[in-house]
C-alpha cells in the first residue's frame, strides 16, 4: 500500500489546528503536523502577495488522497488553496503500518 504526504498551506496556525483536527478525526490521515510562521511570496491575481502562513502535512494512504484534498478544500478559506500529496518512498514498517491501522478502512 501506498502513503502519501499532503503538504497544505493555510492562512493561520488556527485554520491549520482546525482542518488538521477534522481531517484526523475523520481518519482521512493518521497524524498531522503544523509548522507556523511560514514567510510567503506569491502571485496571486496579477498581484506579488507577501503573508504569513501555516504548513499543514497530513500522513495518508494513497487511496485517501482524493477525498482528503475535498476535504480539505471544503474546509479551507482560500479560494485555491495548495495541497499537493508527494509520495513516500520509504520509511520505518512499524511507523507505516501504524498510519495504514489508524485511517479508514
């Protein structure tokens, strides 16, 4: 079985600790982890935009990926919001087996 880490930016430590919690709670993910403070530089409608954000990487199965990315879209406030999954190539067996028990059947 294939994992995956979701990288997610969000406007705030809040909004992360909020889509973070529901999507862990909807074992749509196995765990979660928040970087705050994250310096931006973006385009964003013709415009550079310079803001403060929050990282969010979310730990999942492969086959989770989709509905998590839905998920996290009907949660999010940004109108296009980042969430690109990468794969895993490797990792402790224990750790993966642990995050395929913990998300949804």
């Amino acid at each position: 079985m294939e994992m995956r880490l979701v990288y997610i930016t969000c406007a705030s430590k809040s909004e992360a600790e909020n889509i973070g919690k529901q999507i862990v709670r909807e074992r749509l993910c196995a765990a979660v982890n928040i970087i705050d403070n994250m310096h931006s530089f973006y385009w964003w409608k013709g415009k550079l935009e310079e803001n403060r954000e929050a990282i969010l990487i979310a730990k999942t199965r492969e086959d989770l990926v989709d509905e998590l990315m839905a998920r996290v879209k009907e949660l999010h406030s940004y109108e296009c919001p980042c969430i690109i999954a990468l794969p895993v190539v490797d990792g402790d067996t224990d750790f993966l087996a642990w995050l395929k028990k913990e998300t949804r059947a």
